[in-house]
C-alpha cells in the first residue's frame, strides 16, 4: 500500500495522528464520491483529525464480506 499526501503529492512512510479514513471502489469521482469525501473532510476538521481515503481495486465486499454497514445520514 502506498500513502500520498494529496496537498504535497509526496509519498509518506506513516500518518502520526488519528485518521478519518473513508473507504470505496472509486471507479471515478462521481456525486457520492464526492459527498462522501466531503463528508469525511467535514468530520476530520470537526474533531480535529487528518482524513484519507482508502481504494480498493474491487469492490471492498469482495474483501470484508458480506456485513451490515450502516448508511451515512
């Protein structure tokens, strides 16, 4: 797994503070990609958190199952 710093572009080793972290199958930046990243912004700057997004090349059920996920409201 790589991490990059969206703001510098550069690749980083570790992230040394708590994390909102969101996770998807972005196949491209549609409008529930972008509610959801924006949503994850949201909180992360609420509680003071840095935030990442974490893609999966398939879709994340293939890896985690079939779970209850609860929906964003």
């Amino acid at each position: 797994m790589r991490i990059i710093d969206l703001e510098t572009g550069t690749e980083v080793n570790r992230i040394n503070r708590p994390l909102c972290l969101f996770l998807g199958n972005f196949d491209g930046v549609h409008t529930g990609h972008t509610a959801l990243g924006e949503r994850a912004k949201s909180e992360g700057r609420r509680n003071m958190l840095a935030v990442g997004a974490w893609s999966f090349e398939k879709h994340p059920m293939d890896y985690i199952g079939e779970i209850y996920v609860p929906k964003l409201t």
